[in-house]
C-alpha cells in the first residue's frame, strides 16, 4: 500500500513539471502582432508583384528570426491609382486598423499626399516607389524614402552630356510629382557642365495621341536634338511610339531615358522595343549576388502559383525595394519592443471629421528612431537611410537595341563614367566617351550626333546685318531697284560665308539688312545685338565689336579681326630748323652727366700726374684750367701735353674709347636729324588732348563714345564722322575751326582709313583692349562651339589673306612705331659705358692715393706731440704739391740738364739755414716743424726756373 502510495506521488509530480515546462514553453513561444499597412496598386503587375515581394521578406525574416517577440501583420489596400484612394487607404489603415507604419504607396503623387497623414499621426510612411525629389524627409519627419531619390541620377545624366559635348538638352517629363520634382535638379547639373535648357515640353499624364503629335512637332522646330524623358513607361512608350511615327528616331536624334523608364524595361512588349532603338537609360544599378539569384527563382515560382494568369512576370528593382523597405520595418519594430503600441485617442466633438478621428501613434517617435539607424545588406545593396533617404552612388548607362537593353558603361559618383567596375581607378574623375562601349544611336547610326540642327521645314537662319554707310569696306548693303532685294557685301560678309562654307555640315541663312523705311540704320549697334536676344535675328553678321556688357545677353564666336581701340592722329615732319638742334641728339641727362665725367677725369688725371709731370705744375689757376682743357679737348684732338704715369694713361686710354662712342653716335643722331625727314606724330599722348582742350573724333554708333566719356572727355570736344572722307576733312580743319586733332576708333578700321591716308597719319599708343569682330548668336547656341573652330581654321589659311587683299588697300606707310619714339640719346644707352670709365678712375685714384699714404707714413705716424691731424694733412698736402724728385721723369731731366737741380730738391736731409719753413733730421727720418709755410719759390718768383722751388 506504501508502495502505490509512492508511485502516486512520483507520477503526480511528473505530471506538474510537465504541465510546468510546456507553459514555460508557451510563454516563450508567444509573439505580439504589430498592424503594419500596405497601400498599393493591387489591380497592377507592378503592385502585385511588389505585395509578393513583401510577403517574401517577412516570411524569410521571420524564419531566421524566430525567437524574436513581434511580427508584423500586413493589411494592404488598393491605391486604386489615384491620389484620393491613397489618402482613403491611408486614413482607414491609421484610424481603424491603428497601423503602425505603413508601407507604400507606389507613386509620388500619393505619397505627397499620404505622408501628411503620416506625419499628424506620427505612423511613419516607408516608401520603395516613390523617387520624386520633392518629397523631402527634412520637410515630413515620418516619411522614409526606402528608394532611389531621382536627383541621385541627374549627374549621371550631365555626364553623358559632357562626354559627348552637347550643348543643350530639354527634358521630357510628366505634369505631376514625379515629373517636375527633379526638373530644377536636372536643370542645375547641366548648366555646370557648361550646357543649358532651352525649353521644357511638359506632358499631362491623360495627354491624348494628338496632343502629344503637337508638342513632338514643336521640338521638331528646334534646334536641340537631345531629349531626356523622365516619366513611368505607361506614358513613356507613347512618347517613343509618336517620336518613330513622326520621324524624331531618325540619325541625328538623341534620347536619354532616366531610371523611371530604364529599371522597367524588361516588363515592356516587344513591339514597343521597336520604337526604343538606339535610346540611352540610366538604371539603378543592382550587384548580382548569390541570395538575389535564389531569391529570384524563389519569387518567380511563388508568383506564377499564386498568378496563374499573368505570364512572363519580372522582376525589378521596386520589388527589391520592397523586400529590403518590409525587412527594414520588422527590424525596426523589433527594436522598439512588445509594450508599447498603443494609439492616444484625441477628445473631439460630434461635428468633427475623420481627420480629427484619428488619434496619435506612440511608438511613432522611437520607431522613427529606429529605423533611421537601421542598416544591413538588402537584395538591392547596402541598405542605409541618411536624413530618410536611401543612399546610392553607381549608375549603370545601358543602351536599348534590338528586343533588350545593352550595358555600354558605368556612373559612379567618385569616377564618373567607367566601362568596368572592376577597373576602377579611385583617384581620377572622368567623362570622356571613350570609357564606353559601342553605342548604336537611333537611325541605327554608330556616328555620335551632334546634338542640334538647323531647324526643319525649310527655314533658313535669319541674320541681320547693320546698314554701314562711310566704313562700307566691311560691311555694304546695295539696294536692288529691280528686284527689290538687298544685296550684302563686305569684307565681314566674305569671312563669314568662308567660315559657313568650313562647317562640317550645310547652313541654310539669308541677309536681313538692320533698317528703318526710308533706308537709314534702325537703331545703334547695341540695338542691334539685342535683336538677337529678342529672338527677332538668329543672329548677327557684321562689324561687331567684343564687348562685356553685349556678352550678358548673346553669345559671340572667337574674333576673326584685331582686337583693340587706338588713337589716330596727323604726323608732321620734324626737321627741326632751330639754332640750338645741335643740342638735340642728346638729352640733357647725358649732356650733364657726360659734363661731369669731363671734369672728373681730368681732375684724376692732374691728380696722377702733378707730382711728375711738369705740364701739370704751375700757379692754382693754371692747374685748374689744366684740368678742364686736358680733359675736354679729347673731344676733338689729341692733347699736346704729354702723359707720364701709367696710371694716368690706364684713365686716358679708356676714357678716349668713351669719347669715341659719344662722339660717334653725336654725330650719327645730329647727321640724322638735319638730313631725314623726321615723321613724328603731332600728339603722342591722351594727356596732351585734355591738357590744350582737343576736339577728338569718334565713329557714329560707335561704343568708343563711352570710353571717351570714361577718359574724362567733355562731350562738347567729342565730334562725330561716318567715312574715312569725313575723318581726313576733320583733321584739316583742326579744332580752332571746329575739327578734330585725334580720332579714336577701332583698329580694323582705323588701318582702313590709314589705307587711304597713311602719308598723313599714324596710330598712336595706348591700345585699350576689346574682344575684336565677331559674329552673334543667342545664348547657348549649339552653332557657336563649331563656328568659332571654323574661324580659326580660316583665320589660319591663304582664304583670310585673299578677302583682305580683296577689301583693303595695302600700301606702303611709315612705321608709326619708330616716329613715337623719341630721337634723342638717352643715359641709358651708355650707362655701361660709364660705368667702366667711372671705375677704371676711382681704381687708378685709389692705387695712387694707398701708394701716396704709404710713401710718407712717417708723416702720419709720427709720436710729436705738437703735430696735431690737421697739422699732418696740411703737410701731407703740401708733399703732394711738390715735385716727385724720385721719379724717373726728373732723373731723365737732370741727366739733360746738368746740376741744375736745387740742393733742397735733391735732399730732403739738406742741413742750411732755417726758415720759418724748417725740417730736422733724425735717424728714424725727416719730420717738419713748419708754423708758416711759405709756397715753393716757382709759385712766386717769375724769374724762378723749372729746377727750382
């Protein structure tokens, strides 16, 4: 009985831990369901296939997630494929089923318009299909873009627009979100790569067949042949169908397709491929991996079981999107945890509507945060939401041919445009075209377009053409009675039909002369340039000049003439008949320095050659005369006293070179100046005009009249001339009878009139700079590029010569260079010169001085006492006044002459009778012990000899 009793109670208690453990089991096993919505076109493949996709994350997720806590319940409703059912979806998934997110919708549109709901409730919005920039996450905190925002692609898109250099582009778009939302983005990016957009052609996306005709024949008329469609395929192949139907996929044409049509393309028939040929797409990029095969083959089985009637169904990228955008909203929940999905009910009345039914989700803040931080590896990438957006940086470039799409390269935002990703290099940014494979071009064409053409039906370009009269050398216009037509000519008419004839391609173009009914010039150049810009020309051919504030509203082609504005003014012969032109061939800058180097080198030279030399002796004044006649006479003959020093010859030799020179070219610049005609202009300088009160002429119509007036001209000294007849004529006159004494135009056309009248004027300095002649055309037009190459091509050729033989008399006139430049020697042109003779001097001077000093130290070294420095230079100078009795000139005189030499010559130790003037002579030497000198006897006594002092 114990027994049973015992086993009772073991069984008993086997039972409750049982019992106990499958609890615990339960317990750990229960998950909490979380509302989630999705809003979706569920009558569309797209939408169908992008709710399977869904399905398949969560279902994977949660597989390999199994011991998280929350699941996800996904309630989906039918955009119904308007923006009013998005809202109704929304707002029944928010206020009835208390969704805590929703995913979806599939349009920009919608979401504009869902998101506002999202944000007063605070249930985030995850999207996967709607791209429109303007849906900005900074603007609706609860919005997440789990998609490509379609302004990651525009640089892609200017790329290609750089790499095959085309000037301008209009976009294609849909008259909704979608459509406009990336337009300013397009437009900026295009413009940097020094591009523009002429015009927009806007599509409505109810447009019926015949309206989209009519906006495919306006861009028929224009020039562009770039077209960039951004719209979903649904209107998109419409557009190409038209395009085919009308002609606009023929060679020329060039058509970019942004990833809203490239990323579906595998879901088009084929019949519509046909009308695609030779189109470029930019496509989202997807890396092939091992899980997106599997997941592929997965998903098609999946759908075509529980599709049966839908063939062929793909998949794209918005399905990827999807699965990555679900699988990001259970991590995120997950995080969030179990306890707090609750909805705050608002307190209203009884007439409020079901906008203010609603309550307020709160777990919108941590969700929010959630699934900003959330990252992992998606089917479509490296899934990473920065400020809500989903981050992409590599384009794939494909190109439509035949019943598919071809890769012809890569976008990437670190190096542009690549062939291969594999062979990327990290350092170097590239849009060159070559980085591509071959493209087929529509038309079947493998020719890159060139972007634009003349513009059909027949129409010609129409250029207007000022109506010159005077200057008719560049431009003419001949009226033809008979014919009533105009006849243009002229030397910048022949350049431009040269340049249209260098085009690679024909320009069809007529002349429309800029005038009034009776004949006369309908207004000033400016005038005429801004006719361009007010679309009445297509462009302008004529003399027109370069400038800056024409340049704000037209384009010019480089310059095909000389740039710049000068001065022209009458020449005079200068040969001076003054009695003072000998003074002229030098400046007064060498006159006087040349003066000094007179007086300075006879001063060394009587320096060298006083103590030696007799011819250098004498009174004070003598000796002074001396200086001035031994070195001035060089000029013209050789002097008659002998040099005895060598040092004195070293000075001589070179300065005689000096005068040499000077001479020479004296009488080179003096030979000149009374023998040839010295053309020189009468003004050199703008200053001058001002300072006298000029009158200066100008050309009518001219822009130099505002440089005039900006070089503080009055406007009452500016005067007016149409013809270089009128010019000549003003210049006769003169300004005291009301002509002019300069004339200030352009240089083309002042070397016209110097043609005509070079033996009476000259081109003066300065030459203000301005852009030269060239030819307009509005802003950013494709034909500028090719034109101004085909200028240089001229310019460079014999043709350019020919029509200025043709137009221009060339002769002979006088350099107007040299006649500005001054006649006269200046100190620059023997500064060398010298400089040489100024330091051969002082080294002769210096040589003579330390040999001096060091002769008669005992002089300054002297320990008297009673001798102080100046008693020491007053004696040092008047042993440079006597004779140098041991130089070997003095020798050679005694040996001649006998003993005619004074005893106190011959000896400075001679012992006789003591003068106030007295030396004493020691064993170290002679000191003196003068008080009053007296001057040597030859300086006072006329009967004196050369032998004595």
């Amino acid at each position: 009985m114990a027994g049973e009793i015992s086993n009772f109670s073991l069984l008993t208690r086997l039972s409750l831990g049982i019992i106990f453990f499958a609890k615990i089991c339960m317990a750990q096993n229960i998950t909490t369901p979380v509302n989630v919505g999705v809003i979706i076109g569920l009558d569309t493949v797209g939408g169908q296939m992008c709710l399977s996709c869904i399905s398949m994350a969560l279902s994977d997720f949660y597989a390999s997630h199994s011991n998280y806590k929350t699941r996800l319940v996904l309630n989906a409703r039918d955009s119904k494929g308007d923006v009013v059912g998005a809202a109704s979806a929304a707002l029944d998934l928010i206020k009835n089923v208390e969704a805590q997110a929703i995913i979806g919708p599939d349009t920009s549109p919608q979401t504009k318009f869902v998101v506002d709901l999202g944000d007063k409730a605070q249930v985030p919005i995850v999207t996967f299909a709607a791209t429109s920039p303007s849906l900005s996450p900074s603007l609706n905190p609860y919005l997440f873009q789990a998609t490509q925002n379609d302004s990651s692609q525009v640089k892609a898109i200017s790329s290609l627009m750089q790499a095959f250099g085309w000037r301008e582009a209009v976009p294609i778009y849909v008259d909704n979100e979608y459509g406009y939302g990336v337009i300013p983005y397009l437009t900026d990016v295009i413009q940097e790569v020094d591009a523009r957009v002429p015009y927009r052609s806007v599509i409505s996306p109810s447009a019926t067949d015949d309206q989209i005709s009519a906006e495919l024949y306006k861009l028929m008329t224009m020039q562009t042949r770039v077209f960039i469609v951004h719209m979903l395929p649904s209107l998109g192949l419409r557009i190409f169908s038209k395009a085919k139907e009308i002609g606009m996929m023929n060679e020329g044409y060039v058509w970019i397709m942004t990833n809203g049509m490239t990323n579906q393309l595998n879901e088009i028939d084929s019949l519509d491929y046909d009308s695609m040929q030779g189109v470029l797409g930019v496509k989202t990029y997807v890396p092939r991996t091992k899980t997106l095969s599997n997941f592929s083959i997965r998903w098609k089985r999946k759908f075509q079981q529980e599709n049966p009637t839908i063939l062929n169904a793909e998949l794209n990228i918005f399905g990827l999107w999807a699965y990555d955008a679900a699988t990001a909203l259970a991590l995120a929940i997950e995080q969030v945890g179990t306890d707090n999905f609750k909805v705050q009910r608002k307190n209203v009345s009884g007439n409020s509507t079901d906008l203010d039914n609603f309550g307020i989700s709160q777990t919108g803040p941590k969700l929010r945060q959630a699934l900003l931080s959330t990252r992992f590896n998606g089917l479509s990438g490296n899934y990473n939401l920065i400020e809500g957006q989903l981050q992409s940086s590599t384009f794939q470039i494909v190109n439509v041919v035949g019943q598919g799409e071809r890769g012809i390269g890569y976008w990437t935002s670190q190096n542009g445009i690549v062939r291969d990703l594999k062979s990327i290099n990290r350092s170097v940014y590239n849009t060159s075209m070559g980085n591509f494979k071959p493209i087929i071009w529509p038309g079947e064409s493998t020719k890159v377009p060139k972007g634009w053409e003349i513009p059909t039906m027949g129409k010609k370009l129409r250029i207007g053409v000022p109506m010159k009269k005077g200057f008719d050398g560049f431009v003419e216009v001949i009226k033809d009675s008979a014919t009533n037509t105009s006849i243009v000519k002229g030397y910048c008419i022949d350049v431009f039909k040269a340049v249209i004839e260098a085009l690679p391609y024909s320009v069809l173009y007529e002349f429309i002369p800029f005038e009034k009914p009776d004949g006369e010039m309908a207004g000033s150049y400016d005038e005429l340039v801004y006719q361009v810009y007010n679309q009445n020309f297509d462009a302008v051919v004529g003399d027109i000049t370069i400038i800056a504030n024409r340049s704000l509203y037209v384009d010019f082609t480089l310059p095909y003439t000389e740039s710049g504005v000068s001065m022209i003014v009458p020449i005079k012969d200068n040969k001076s008949k003054s009695a003072w032109v000998f003074l002229k061939p030098l400046t007064w800058e060498l006159w006087v320095t040349t003066g000094c180097f007179f007086i300075f080198i006879g001063f060394v030279v009587w320096v060298l050659e006083h103590r030696i030399n007799e011819d250098f002796r004498g009174p004070p004044l003598y000796q002074i005369g001396m200086i001035f006649w031994f070195s001035f006479s060089t000029m013209v003959f050789a002097n008659r006293e002998r040099i005895m020093s060598n040092l004195a010859r070293f000075v001589v030799i070179i300065w005689m070179f000096v005068v040499l020179i000077l001479t020479s070219s004296y009488t080179a610049s003096l030979t000149s100046m009374l023998t040839v005609q010295q053309l020189q202009p009468a003004i050199t300088d703008i200053n001058e005009l001002l300072k006298k009160g000029e009158n200066v002429g100008y050309q009518k119509g001219s822009f130099v009249l505002a440089l005039l007036k900006k070089l503080n001209f009055d406007e009452s000294k500016l005067k007016i001339y149409t013809s270089p007849e009128e010019c000549d004529e003003a210049f006769s006159k003169g300004t005291a009878n009301g002509g002019i004494a300069a004339a200030f135009d352009e240089i083309p056309y002042l070397k016209l009139l110097l043609g005509r009248y070079c033996s009476k004027y000259t081109l003066v300095q300065p030459t203000y700079k301005t852009g030269g002649f060239g030819f307009v055309f509005p802003r950013g037009s494709p034909l500028v590029p090719d034109i101004s190459r085909a200028i240089l091509n001229v310019t460079e050729s014999e043709k350019m010569v020919e029509i200025e033989k043709a137009w221009f008399d060339k002769k002979t006139c006088p350099d107007s260079s040299s006649t500005i430049s001054s006649s006269s020697l200046s100190i620059d042109s023997f500064s060398g010169l010298f400089l040489i003779a100024g330091s051969a001097s002082f080294l002769a001077l210096i040589i003579f001085l330390v040999s001096f000093f060091y002769e008669h130290r005992h002089i300054l070294t002297s320990s008297d006492s009673g001798n102080s420095i100046w008693n020491r230079i007053a004696l040092l100078a008047r042993r440079f006044d006597r004779k140098d009795l041991s130089s070997h000139t003095f020798k050679r005189s005694d040996l001649r002459e006998g003993n005619g030499i004074d005893i106190l010559e011959a000896s400075p130790c001679t012992n006789f009778t003591q003068s106030p003037s007295s030396f004493s002579c020691h064993t170290e030497g002679c000191v003196s012990h003068e008080e009053h000198g007296t001057p040597p006897t030859e300086y006072n006594d006329p009967n004196s000899t050369r032998q004595t002092l």
